[in-house]
C-alpha cells in the first residue's frame, strides 16, 4: 500500500476519531464520575452504619 493510500484512509477515519474525542471520551469520564461518587456516598453509608452498631 502506498503512503498516500495510507493518508486517504486515515483522512476517512478522521471523522470518527473527532466524534470518539468530542462525544464518546466525555461521556465514560462522566460516567465514571458518578460511579466515584456513588462509591463514595457508599463508603459514607458504611461508615455510618457501622459506627451506628457498635453504640
């Protein structure tokens, strides 16, 4: 394959890639974004449950 095949097929997957950078990245960091948070509310929960039972 030639260097200029390889470009005109990179040129087509360009599209993708910006739509992966723009769209699909934000989404799972926001995604993972609530799970720590919910995580978090989790251990608080735990916290409290525990300390509720050893009184």
């Amino acid at each position: 394959m030639s260097e200029d095949e390889e470009k005109v097929k990179l040129r087509r997957l360009e599209p993708a890639i910006q739509k992966f950078t723009k769209i699909v990245i934000p989404t799972d960091l926001e995604r993972l974004r609530k799970h720590q948070i919910n995580i978090e509310k989790l251990h608080i929960l735990i916290y409290i449950c525990c300390a509720f039972h050893l009184h």
